[in-house]
C-alpha cells in the first residue's frame, strides 16, 4: 500500500458527524485524525460490509465509540485505522512513518489480537483468555478500541450471515462483556449483554422484552409512591438526597431467573433498584440511617463501597431492606461525582489533563503519567 494514499481526495461525507465529538481536541489534533481518516477511506476504497455499506462506516463508528470515551487523537486516529493493516496489507513502518509509532503500535496491537482465537466455553479457560488479551496489548488504549470494534460489530451483528451469529455472540458474553465490567464500562457492558443475548436467544429475547415491559407498567404507580415515601422522609431528616429508579437490564433480569432453579418473571423480586443520589458521602451514610428506619434491612446483606471502593474504583453503599407488601428493595446510595467516576471510567486510562499531559494505562495494572507534548 502506498504512502501516498494519505495524500489522495476521498469523500468526507462519513467525517462531519465524528468531528463534532472531538471538542475536546485542539486543532492540530483534530488534523491528525482527518488524515488518519483519509488514509483510511482510501485504504479501504471498494471494500463493504454485509449490509452493502461502504467499509468506512465501520472505523469511523469504532473512532466515534472512543471519542465519546474522550480518549486522546492517537487512539482515535488508531481507531479508524484499525483494519488496514490485516485487511489491507498496509505496513507499519507506512503507519509509522505517516502517524508516528505510537499510532502504528496500537494498530498492530489490534490486529495482534484479532488473531488471538477463543474456542472453549469453559469458564476458567474464559478468563485466561481475558487475562492473555489484557496481556497482549501494552496500551490499554488498544483494549478501548477492541472493545469499541466489538460493541459496533455487535450493533450491526444483524447483516452478518446468521451461522457467526453464536460464536460471536458467546465471545462477546465472555470475553469482553467481562473486560467492559472490569474497566468499570457498565454501559458498554450491558449493551454487550443485551446484543449477545438478542443474537443468541432472539425468541426468548423477545418474549422477555414485551414481559417486562408489561410488569413495568402495572408497577410504575407503587414504585412512584415508594419514591414519594422515601423522599418525604429524607425531607423530614434534612438528607440531602434525591432518588431514581434504575431498571435491572434484560440479561440481569433473564440470568437471575436462571439461577438456583429456574423462576419465572414474577419471581425475580429486584427488577428495580433504587438509586439515592446524595450531595456528599456525608449524606450518603444518613440516607442509609433513614431508609434502615423506614424498612426492616436484610441481615448480611449490607456492603459499604464508599469506604471500601472495588478494584476499579466503583463507590456506593449497598443495602436491601423488606418494602411494602413483603418485596424486597435494593438501594444504591452514592455521590454524583461517584456516578461520575462510574460511567467515564474510560478517562482513568487515557484522559486528556492539560495541553502537555495525558494519563495513559500502560500495563494490565499499573497506570503512569506519559508526556505527549510536542515539539513546537
């Protein structure tokens, strides 16, 4: 493939949407991702997908998944180049040479681990394969963007010929479902979760869906006045806290109704969980107080987050108490700036800080500052 690709008119037409997520680059950086994405539209010339759209449409939807994750112009400027090399035949040192060897580094770590084959079903052979993919790649930038890959190859699973529909699916579920929870990427997770379940059990799928949402409906006037309740007493005690009611995801709801013997949707008792969003973890302990008087808490099953935060840095007190007609409620209290460090999580690998600094995660588990000023 010729360096002068870079150099050749293509069409923008796919850029204008991914451009308007980079705000948060400046305009150098914005440049190296244009030429990343014009090197890849020509790269690509000629090339579809299954559903008869051109192939651009894929590395730029990957680049969009990990500019709304923020990550830094190298990593989008990857993202958008992450097939040439397997697909094709472009060299690293080209890469190198156009974009800089930390550009051309990720990309051929994304393609290291496309080549990287996962067969077993077993679990204990699942997670050495999470720990060899983490392994593999030295920038965990290069696992951002895999996972980006996989989330948009899930989304459009749909118009790629049915037999891959579940072998891909049952990788995504144990593989990078998986690795998305551990980064603390909920989101990316759930939506992970939903699609492989979909493409795996699409009649099943189905039928839950339209179960739920029918036992959602019959339920939204109690879950109304309990948040009505529950708010009144914050009130009283001057807690403040207000209150949202999450909905447990699809293969939340469908894998409790597997486990410990098969039950069926009614039997699932945490289809809800309440969420008390408090102004400080001050609050976050008197909210607790205040619902333990109001319900009856279930012993043992109390866990405190907050001062003792999961691995991935996750913060929020747990508690499940016997609500009104002998339910069960499960509460989460927490800080809006803990949901904050929850859902951009992403920014712990690789977040912009300044003009000069970036933080990026450099190994499996240590994280280190790196410079990417540049030379004026």
């Amino acid at each position: 493939m010729p360096h002068t690709l870079a150099q050749q008119t293509v069409p923008s037409d796919y850029f204008a949407p991914l451009a308007a997520q980079l705000g948060y680059l400046n305009a150098d950086e914005l440049e190296e991702v244009r030429a990343a994405y014009t090197f890849a539209t020509a790269a690509h010339a000629g090339q579809t997908r299954h559903s008869g759209e051109p192939y651009i449409t894929h590395p730029v939807a990957v680049a969009g998944q990990a500019a709304a994750w923020k990550l830094d112009a190298p990593a989008i400027a990857a993202a958008l180049l992450h097939d040439v090399m397997e697909d094709c035949g472009v060299q690293h040192a080209a890469l190198a040479e156009r974009f800089g060897t930390p550009v051309a580094d990720m990309v051929d770590g994304l393609t290291k681990l496309d080549k990287l084959q996962f067969s077993s079903r077993e679990q204990g052979q699942a997670e050495s394969f999470r720990k060899m993919l983490l392994a593999t790649a030295h920038d965990m930038r290069v696992i951002l963007i895999k996972l980006a890959d996989r989330l948009h190859n899930m989304r459009t699973l749909g118009s790629s010929p049915q037999r891959k529909w579940a072998r891909i699916s049952g990788e995504t579920l144990e593989i990078y479902a998986p690795i998305a929870a551990r980064l603390g990427l909920h989101q990316a997770q759930r939506e992970l979760q939903e699609l492989a379940l979909r493409f795996t059990h699409p009649w099943r799928y189905d039928v839950l869906r339209r179960a739920m949402h029918n036992a959602r409906a019959r339920s939204s006037s109690a879950i109304a006045q309990l948040c009505a309740q529950v708010q009144a007493a914050f009130a009283a005690a001057q807690v403040q806290a207000g209150i949202s009611v999450h909905e447990r995801t699809l293969p939340s709801v469908y894998r409790r109704m597997r486990e410990g013997g098969r039950k069926t949707l009614a039997q699932v008792s945490d289809q809800h969980v309440l969420h008390v969003i408090a102004s400080s973890p001050q609050q976050c302990y008197a909210a607790l107080g205040v619902l333990h008087q109001l319900f009856k808490p279930v012993p043992g099953r109390f866990k405190d987050y907050i001062a003792m935060p999961k691995s991935n840095g996750y913060q929020s007190l747990h508690t499940e108490l016997l609500g009104p007609k002998g339910t069960t409620l499960y509460v989460h209290i927490r800080t809006a700036a803990m949901i904050l460090r929850k859902v951009s999580s992403a920014s712990r690998y690789c977040a912009r800080y300044s003009d000069s600094e970036s933080l990026c995660f450099t190994s499996s588990k240590y994280i280190s500052y790196r410079s990417t000023r540049r030379s004026s």
